[in-house]
C-alpha cells in the first residue's frame, strides 16, 4: 500500500516512530463489492457502522482492553448483547437491537394482546410482529397510517373510537423520532378526522384543497397564530385515496408512478376495516358495511410490488386490514371468521386487544 497516494482522504504526514496501521472501514467492504459484484453481499449503511467491545459469545477470542488501556472500562452487560433481525426481503435488510430492548418490546407485545372483548384472539398471537414491525418503523422516513371501522352502520358518524386515538398516539411517537407523517381515511370521515387532529394539535380552520393528482385529495389546516399546546406538535397531512383507474394506488404511493420513487416506505393500519375473500367487509356481526369503506386496501396490495414499501396491519378481530396475514388462523379460530376474515396481509400482522 501506498500511503503517499490513499484512496479517500488525505495524505498522512508520518512523523519518526510512527507505525502505520490498517483499519478496515466500511469503505473496504465496499470497494471489494463493487470489484468482485457479487450475487448477494451484506455491509454497514453509510455512517452506520457497528463497533462494540462485547464478545459474540463466551467462547469469543476477542479479549476486552485492560484496565491500564481502559480505566473506565466494566464487564460487558448481556442485556446490551445486540441481535439481528430481518426487516425487509426487498430490499434486503437487517436491523440490530440489544436484548434488553427486544425483551422489553416481548413483554408489551404480551400485554397489548390480551383480549378484554374475550374474542378468543389470543389464538392469533404470532411471536415477534410488533418487534419486526418496531425495527422496520426505525428504519423509515415517511409513513401513511389509516384506521376507521365504520362498525356502527346507523349512527353518524359510524366508526369505533379505538382506531382514531391510536392513530395520533403512533403519529405523535414517530413525529418525535422525525418521521414524517401522514394520515389516509375515507372521504366520508375526511372532516371527522381532521376535527380529532386539530383537537390534537389544538390548532385552527381546516381548508379542503383538490390536488392535480385526481387520486387523492388533501385536507390541510390553516396556519395557527399560537404555538400548539396538544399531544401532536404540529400537524399532519390527512389525505383521501380515489380508486379511479388501475394505477391509481401507484400513483398514490410513487413519484409519477415510478415505483423506483416511493413517497412512503412505511403503510400502517390501525383498527381499520379489511376486506372480505367476497370483496365485501363485514363487522364482527356479519353485516356488511362496505358502502361505508373507501378502497385503501388497494394501497396495501399494490405495496408488495413496490421496493421499498412495509406495510403493517393492527386489528383485534381478524377483519382488519392487514390480518390477511393470519387469514386461515381467523377462518378457523375466530366466530364467523370463514366470512369476515380479512383477505388481504400486510408484512407484519399486530394482535392488540389493548392500545
């Protein structure tokens, strides 16, 4: 190697009784990658790099510094001992968290899945859906949540009132990690919705503006003159999904509809009505309520062709958006689940019966 010439960065000015050193950077792997393009290779994401002084196992070869070279220095703690966990087939992604916080995530994962309505959902419970779903949030930059259940076909306006306050809480949880979010709902409950929002953020007016993307269109606030004082600092795009042509859920989810360019990479479902194998939805009373439900489940189904795309479903009956995941579990575990169950999955399927 040629230290007069390095690859990146500048030339070192070697002083007598220096000794050279190589470090192996990310840079390193990537250089080899792109020389010998190989079928499947796994590296660090840029200024992601891993580095830890805790043995892989007991048996590790790696010997911690000594307390000369690391005075500060204590026993590594197993709880800190990162896993790995797959996040993504497509693309292909990994993500670490430490045992502590996979514990921690297990054990709300067991609280939200206790079943007060008695529905028998605890025959759904599938290990480590909140946790793949929890990674795969972190990782993210734009995300759409929808939810309504319009269960509640005779009254106006009709739909549950779990589903809107989960929506904010997880608006507000990812807004605060610098997420950028935005809310999709039924042109129905477009007002409804927008009231809970500025409720949330405690703001002013609402002003409904028709974009040249016939796809959708967006209810926007007018600008507050007082800092918000709510739960959300600020607020949130809430946006309709018009089904008015075959590309239009492409349309919705991509720049141009270039699936190459996603605007989310994130979808989520909270408490939202899914539909049925017969293309109906249905309550957990067997009436169907489709008149009431705008065609967002098309956003999803269009998702698993798109890179770049998760999608999570969370529900407590089998019939949400989302449970096509659990599709056969609802069908034979759930009451009257051979016709509500949902058809259609999402990547990760949460069981909650607790929000």
């Amino acid at each position: 190697m040629d230290l007069s010439t390095p690859d990146y960065g500048e030339r070192p000015e070697l002083q007598p009784g220096d000794v050279p050193v190589f470090w192996a950077s990310g840079m390193t792997a990537i250089e080899a990658i792109l020389n010998s393009k190989p079928s499947l290779a796994i590296s660090n994401s840029p200024d992601c790099m891993f580095l830890t002084d805790i043995p892989a196992s007991s048996s590790s070869t790696i010997t911690p510094p000594t307390e000369s070279m690391a005075p500060s220095y204590s026993k590594p703690n197993s709880e800190q001992a990162p896993l790995c966990f797959l996040v993504s087939h497509n693309p292909l992604l990994y993500s670490l968290a430490c045992q502590r916080v996979v514990a921690r995530i297990r054990e709300l994962e067991m609280i939200i899945g206790e079943d007060p309505g008695q529905r028998g959902i605890r025959a759904l419970f599938v290990q480590d859906e909140l946790l793949h779903s929890c990674l795969a949030l972190s990782h993210s930059t734009s995300v759409a949540i929808t939810t309504g259940f319009p269960t509640h076909y005779m009254h106006s306006p009709p739909d549950e009132t779990d589903g809107p306050p989960g929506a904010i809480a997880m608006a507000t949880m990812l807004l605060s990690l610098g997420k950028q979010v935005t809310m999709v709902t039924d042109k129905r409950a477009l007002e409804m919705n927008q009231a809970i929002i500025d409720e949330a953020v405690k703001t002013g007016d609402s002003v409904l503006i028709q974009t040249s993307d016939t796809s959708y269109c967006i209810l926007k606030t007018k600008p507050f003159t007082n800092p918000p004082s709510g739960v959300l600092k600020s607020t949130i795009p809430l946006i309709t999904f018009d089904d008015n042509d075959p590309d239009a859920a492409l349309h919705f989810l991509c720049h141009h509809g270039d699936s190459s360019k996603p605007r989310y990479d994130h979808l989520v479902a909270i408490e939202r009505s899914g539909r049925a194998e017969d293309g109906n939805y249905y309550n957990m009373r067997e009436v169907n309520i489709k008149h009431l439900v705008d065609p967002i489940d098309e956003l999803f189904i269009a998702a698993k062709n798109i890179p770049g795309i998760t999608t999570t479903g969370i529900g407590d009956g089998g019939n949400e958006l989302g449970m096509g995941k659990l599709k056969e579990k609802v069908k034979s575990l759930m009451p009257k689940g051979s016709l509500i169950a949902c058809e259609v999955p999402a990547d990760h399927a949460i069981v909650a019966g607790i929000g």
